[in-house]
C-alpha cells in the first residue's frame, strides 16, 4: 500500500484503484496507463513537481491532463511567484517520498502548495497516480482538492 492509498483511506475519501502491466520503455507514463485501462486520456493526470523563482528548496505541485503540457507562466501566476522551472528528478523524489512516473499528488512526505488544473472539473472523476508505476487512483476532483488543498485554476497549454 503506497502513501497515497494509506492517505485516502485514512481520510475515508471514496476512490478506486486501478493497476497496471508498466512497461519500463513506455515515453509517457500518463498515456500509458490511458492506453491499459482503456480510458479517456484527457481524464488521466499527471504530477508535475517545480521549483518556484529559482529555490531549489521552495516547490510546488501542478496536476494537468497527460493530453497536454503544463504552461510555466500560468503556474507562477497561480503561485504568485516570479518564475518556475521544472524540479531536478531526483530532488523531487528525495521531497515527495516518490519515485518519477509514479509521483502522486497524494501522500507525500512533505505536502506541497498543489494547483489542479481546471479542466479536470469537466469530469465526474479523474486518475492520478498512485505512488507507483502501474498504478492509478480515481477519485473526484473535489476530493482530490480537499485532500491536497490544492487550487483549482488554468495551467494548461
């Protein structure tokens, strides 16, 4: 059971889990787990971890749809900060407890100021990443925000 699941149940929020074959050479986690369950690609988000005005330390978490690209400046505006820029691989798996590709919103070591996309409203529920490669999580977009206390607002390219 991964940090996420624990979380959840923890907090009694009502989702579903859903696993997955990985295949270690697939290009894009996201997509893949999309393709293997058979499920709408616009509905499959993937977390994204960034460092804020060139802090190293200071990071924070955006959740898009695997279907697109997260825009830097939209996320910076929502944060209120300057500039961000991608966080190296391995000081967000050292922050979030998670290994890259399977990097939760959900559960991590230390809890970071997440911003949801907004088109993930247009769903009644959304997948996540469970905390491992292979597994996801379903769960609704209210839940997942009072659950990371997120932000809800446009990031998306």
């Amino acid at each position: 059971m991964t940090p996420a699941v624990r979380q959840l149940k923890k907090q009694k929020v009502k989702f579903t889990l859903h696993q997955y074959q990985h295949d270690d050479n697939a290009s894009s986690y996201g997509e893949e787990a999309a393709e293997k369950l058979n499920i709408n690609a616009a509905q499959v988000f993937k977390t994204l971890v960034v460092c804020c005005d060139n802090n190293e330390n200071s990071l924070a978490v955006a959740v898009v749809p695997v279907t697109h690209q997260l825009n830097l400046k939209m996320l910076a505006k929502a944060l209120h900060v300057k500039k961000v820029k991608m966080a190296e691989a391995k000081r967000v798996e050292t922050s979030t407890g998670y290994v890259l590709g399977g990097v939760s919103p959900i559960g991590q070591k230390k809890p970071l100021k997440t911003i949801i996309d907004k088109s993930a409203e247009s769903f009644n529920t959304i997948f996540v990443s469970g905390g491992k490669r292979g597994l996801e999580i379903e769960l609704t977009v209210q839940d997942l925000t009072k659950t990371t206390r997120a932000q809800i607002t446009e990031i998306k390219d």
